[in-house]
C-alpha cells in the first residue's frame, strides 16, 4: 500500500489510498489491534502520505 500511494500515475495512488483507508477501517473496529498498529506504523503511515501530499508529481491525482 504505501509504495503504491507513492506511485506516480494516478490509478495504482489511488487503489494504495482506498486499500490503505479499507485498512483502517478494520484496525479501527478492533480497539487492541488498533492501539498495536498504531503504536507501531501510524508515524510511517503519516510520513509517507505527507510526503505524497507535498510532491509536486501527486498533486493532481491526490483526491482522497
């Protein structure tokens, strides 16, 4: 997922962005899961997007 958000053409961002949000949802429902994997990748997670987000080459395909 995370090296697909980092893709440049827009299809493959967007199919990363809709399975990394599906991800959450899950993790989310389930409050011991959600604190370990939080815990453990929620800095990573937030750092790749942010990277995405600020890349010139993403911006136009970065609708999520």
């Amino acid at each position: 997922m995370m090296f697909a958000i980092k893709h440049e053409k827009p299809e493959p961002m967007e199919i990363g962005l809709e399975t990394l949000q599906a991800l959450n949802l899950l993790v989310v429902s389930e409050p011991q899961v959600a604190s370990t994997f939080y815990q453990n990748f929620y800095l990573l997670i937030i750092r790749d997007i942010l990277t995405v987000m600020t890349d010139y080459r993403h911006v136009s395909g970065f609708k999520l």
